[in-house]
C-alpha cells in the first residue's frame, strides 16, 4: 500500500510512505490511518502503538523509552517523525493554490514580503505547521509564529535550515523538497539550558 522511505536527520528520523495505486482503493482517513500505523511499525518496532492525547497530540504506547512523535500527510504520502530528546512536528505538504490565497491568514506582513513566490509560501506554511506541533500551546496563532529565510545546504540542494519563534521558544527548522511540488519541514524546539 506505501512504499516506505527513511531519512535521518539532525537529531531526528523521517519515516515517508509513499502512496502506492492500490492504498488509492480506499478511503482517505482509513489509507492515512493504515500508512501511519505501517510507519510506526516500521520506525518503532511491531510493539509500537499511536495514541492521541486529549489535546490531539500524537504519543507512543507499548513500548519502553518511546520517541517524541509527530505525524503528517498529504495527498501522496505520509510522514512520521520522531526524536529522542527534542519536541518535535513534521508537516509535509503539496503545492496547492489555496495557499496562496490564504497567505495573509498565515504570513505576517513582514513575512508576505519574504515568502512571496508559491515555493516559498509552502516552505512557510510547512514551517507553521511544524512549529505549531512541537511548540504543543494552546491557542498559539500561526502569526505567532516569526520565520527566518531559509539557507539552503551546500552538501544537498534539497535540503535548507532555517529557524522559527514562538512564544518565546526557539525551534531548529529543516526544510526537505521532496519533489518539486512536496516539502516537508521538521521543526525541533531548541535543547534546555
């Protein structure tokens, strides 16, 4: 049904399942809900169960020492996330047009001027996203969140870091272009003093 693909990153394990023509047979929520528990498997071992706090927050069960968990999808894939010891949230996205019509909604007035191009206001939207996962506040706006640009990595051109706030938390962001049309962002709230 997915054809799985993982990718370590700085402090973090990406687990991607691409969408294969048959998971297309049935529903979304039962394609996502039967890609995500394959990539829990997958990362965590067959004893790994995702649960959801009252808040909505991902967390695994069934084992011991278990990771910091986030889950994303889009129309063609699923993504989980997981990290050791820094909160984290994984948002993977297609380019679509509704993102730029709704960019005031997300982009502050500062950021519109940075995020221009519908590349970048995807790049934005994933690092929200993300952010707004890791970050685990209730009532945290999208504008509450303050984006850096991203500097793309001179080992893999597919790859860019950047940094976010929020409420006063730091966050290490890593932007992933997939495909042309697909980015993924990790964000990571910086290590306690």
């Amino acid at each position: 049904m997915i054809r799985v693909q993982h990718i370590d990153m700085p402090e973090a394990h990406l687990t991607i399942g691409w969408y294969q023509p048959e998971a297309y047979a049935i529903g979304k929520n039962e394609r996502e809900r039967r890609s995500v528990a394959q990539l829990v498997s997958d990362t965590c071992g067959p004893a790994a169960a995702l649960e959801h706090r009252d808040t909505g927050a991902p967390y695994i069960s069934g084992i011991e020492h278990p990771p910091l968990i986030s889950v994303s999808h889009c129309a063609e894939a699923a993504v989980v996330a997981v990290s050791a010891g820094r909160q984290i949230g994984v948002d993977i996205e297609q380019l679509r047009p509704q993102l730029q019509r709704v960019r005031h909604k997300y982009l502050s007035d500062s950021e519109l001027e940075l995020f221009s191009t519908p590349d970048l206001m995807l790049l934005a939207w994933t690092a929200k996203e993300a952010v707004y996962k890791a970050a685990l506040t209730p009532g945290l706006a999208l504008h509450d969140i303050s984006l850096t640009l991203p500097e793309p990595s001179v080992a893999d051109p597919t790859l860019m870091r950047s940094q976010a706030t929020a409420r006063g938390t730091h966050y290490d962001l890593w932007h992933l272009t997939l495909r042309p049309d697909i980015i993924l962002t990790v964000a990571l709230n910086y290590p306690p003093k």
